[in-house]
C-alpha cells in the first residue's frame, strides 16, 4: 500500500486514500537469508576483530570471545533445534493450511499449566531457537515459568511485528535511508537494509482541526494537513515503497490504535507456509488496547522498536502472571469506564507492576470486544506490561465484524485450537492454578 500525495479538492478527500481490503495486508514477505542487511557487516566485523586480535597476541592467533561467536555462529545455522515438532494443520476440505511449531507436540505436562499469554513467548522461543540468539535453555526457562519466573530470569522474545505512528516512524525511516546511504558508501548494496519484521506506521499525531461546525470541515482540514506535512508525507511515501515489509497507512484512515485493533491486527500469521501468533511492540504506551484482540502486545521506546526492527531479539524478564476472573455481566446502565476505573482500582491495590494480567472466567463471554479493549488500553495505569484477553468466540466474531474473510477466521481458529491457544468457556478451564 502506498502513501499519496496530497488530493486534489473534492467533494471526497478519502477517496484517494482509503484502506484496501483487509486481506491485503495478510501476506508478508521476508527477504532470504542471504539478503539480511547485517550478514556482510557481520562478516567484515569478525574479519576486522581477528586481525585487531593477531596483531595485538600474534600473527593467526584469535580472540576468545571472537573464537565464541564464530562457534556459536556455526551452530546457528544448522537444523533448527525443533523442527520434530513442525506439524501440519489440515483444512477441513482438504489441504491445508500451513505448518506450526505444536506445543502439544513436545508431551511435556508443564505447558499445559502456562497462561495463554507465556506460551505466545513460549512459541516465539520455539519458531526463533537459533542456538545464537534464542537457545534451547531459554525455551526450558519459558516451559519451566511457574519455577523461574520468581527468579526474574531474562528471555529473549522476538514480537512478530512493529507498530510505529508518524512522530516515532520518521525518525525509524530516516534512520534507516541512513543505513542505505552508509552501506552505499561503503560500495555494498543499499537495498539490503530493509525491515525484518513486518512495519505497521499510522499516520495520525499530526491531525489538526482548523475548521469545524461545516459541511466541508472534513475536505478543508485533510487539505490543511497535507499541505503542513507535505515535505514528511513525502519522505513516507518514499519509505513505503523503498522499503520491504514497510505499510504505511495514509492520514485520515483513523487513529493508530483503532486502525491496529480494526484492520492491521493479524491474531495468527501465515509466512511462507509457516503459522504463527500475532504479536507487537509499539512505540506509544496504549499499544496494549491490542491485548483485547488475544494479540500480545506493549510500548516500547524507539530504539527498541528499531532494534526488532532489524531482527534483534528484545531482551525481558519472565513476567508473573496475575489471572483476573470475571464472573456474570454489566447491568444496564454501567459502561466500560465504570469496569475499567473498577478493574485499574483492584489491580493497582493488588500491585502488577511488571507482571502480565490475564482476564478468565465464565464472563469473558459476555464482554464485548470494544469493552475488552477499553481495559486492556488501561494497562499503562494500572502498571502492567498488558492486561491479555485469551482468544474466544467473541473474537472471531470481531474479526468478521471488522471485514476479515471466513477463510481467515477459520483459519485463526483452526491453528489456535491446534496450538492450545484458543478458550472455549463451554470446556473446563485449565488455568486457573496461577491466578491471584
């Protein structure tokens, strides 16, 4: 999808920039291995560190730390540690629908005890073990989190994609034309530096209203801000089409995080044949209003969001998990902000701060998705990395409601309940042993 120039005067200034289909935005592509923009520096990096080191212990003699690496870097590229685990997910008319790393396929009785929200990072870890960035001891950390959690050990976790707005993804970009043009200088090719990670960047934290109270406020206010942007929209526009695994969304599509939550909120990748969970870091604290949609996400600062940018893992301490259990529904008359200043009350008393918050219970089923969002945006004032809604049937049912197609919906469906991913309220929950 590309950004466009400024519209010309019409009845419709949306016209020109509206979002396509959502299922435009389903398939990603990743550059192969040999295309990965840090292969070659990592190369001259290991060629410059032995010679800085034969020169300072003698001619041929290597560095231990430089000797470490390269070992490690050999084995990462062997057989990935879980590939007896990579199982198939039929369709229901035959075919299927892609292969997964399957939880269930590695018979350990822990994992069923996990929260929703540990065995998302319980994948990751899984689909990303290299040997070098992600190792098979960090996947036993993540099976064994009812032990290690309490000893605030550190994982590495690699979110499936990264959600920037206009103020935080122009200076990504710029630094990213940077990379092009430092790389370019050193007589490489430029256009290796690219994203690793599907980029999601809304254009919204420059709207202003100048007109209002008339029937062309809506035309005047749109031409108004592409013409005080004009010089940035641009230089977007470039990097939308510049850039593999880049989406711009255009200014009047909405604000970041209802765009998020209604179009670019995937809830299971499909990669080149490989299905994985949703997940996303964001560079604004209320990315977590995502969390209602079952899709791990939370804010980050800007470098962070560039480091997953390129393929760097985030480095977290195991969160506990604090399991919030909501029984009946709303009586007539109480809103979603009676509920969530209610449920931010409780949490800060209990004290989550750092911790993940994990809504169950039997009224999961009657709270709408638009509810759940409102109190998962409310993470940041509680104090909790998220506040997590488990995927359900009241998911799927938004998922159709917001313009997903019945193939993806039952796709989603299908890999959560293969993976163990997915609640059904009518079976005996099986997580509450770690609730508070």
């Amino acid at each position: 999808m590309k950004l466009l120039p400024t519209p010309p005067a019409s009845s419709d200034p949306y016209s020109h920039h509206r979002l396509p289909p959502p299922p435009q935005l389903r398939r990603a592509s990743f550059p192969p291995a040999a295309s990965r923009p840090f292969a070659g520096l990592l190369r001259a990096a290991r060629v410059r560190c032995s010679s800085s080191s034969a020169a300072g212990r003698g001619r041929g003699s290597v560095a231990p730390a430089v000797a470490r690496f390269q070992r490690r870097m050999a084995v990462s590229g062997t057989e990935h540690a879980y590939s007896n685990i990579l199982t198939s997910l039929p369709k229901p008319e035959g075919g299927e629908y892609g292969k997964f790393y399957s939880l269930p396929a590695l018979n350990d009785p822990r994992i069923d005890k996990l929260p929703y929200s540990i065995r998302i990072l319980l994948e990751s870890a899984i689909r990303n073990c290299d040997g070098f960035q992600v190792t098979k001891n960090d996947v036993e950390k993540i099976i064994d989190w009812e032990n290690t959690s309490p000893k605030l050990a550190e994982i590495p976790f690699k979110p499936a994609r990264v959600l920037l707005q206009d103020f935080t993804g122009v200076p990504a970009v710029v630094d990213l034309a940077a990379m092009r043009d430092a790389l370019a200088k050193l007589g490489s090719d430029a256009n290796k530096i690219n994203p690793l990670v599907p980029v999601d960047l809304v254009i919204d934290h420059s709207v202003q209203v100048d007109v209002a109270r008339s029937s062309n406020a809506l035309q005047s206010n749109m031409e108004l801000e592409f013409t005080r942007n004009r010089e940035r929209f641009g230089f977007l526009k470039w990097g939308s089409t510049a850039f593999q695994n880049m989406l711009v969304v255009p200014p009047g599509s909405g604000i970041v995080h209802q765009v998020n939550l209604e179009y670019l909120g995937r809830v299971v990748f499909n990669t080149d044949g490989i299905m994985y969970p949703d997940s996303v870091v964001g560079t604004d604290s209320h990315t977590t209003m995502i969390d209602g949609l079952g899709v791990a996400g939370w804010g980050v600062g800007g470098i962070e969001a560039e480091a997953t940018m390129l393929g760097q893992p985030m480095s977290m301490v195991l969160p506990g998990v604090v399991g919030f259990k909501l029984t009946g529904k709303l009586r007539n008359g109480v809103t979603a902000t009676d509920l969530v200043l209610t449920v931010t009350q409780m949490l800060r008393k209990h004290g989550v701060v750092g911790k993940f918050v994990e809504f169950h219970g039997e009224g999961m089923g009657k709270l709408s998705l638009a509810d759940r969002a409102t109190i998962a945006n409310m993470s940041p004032e509680y104090g909790a990395t998220m506040g997590f809604f488990p995927v359900d049937h009241v998911t799927l049912d938004y998922l159709r409601l917001t313009g997903r197609s019945d193939e993806t919906v039952s796709m989603i469906e299908a890999y959560l309940r293969a993976n163990n991913m997915f609640v059904d309220y009518n079976e005996v929950c099986l997580f509450l042993s770690y609730c508070a």
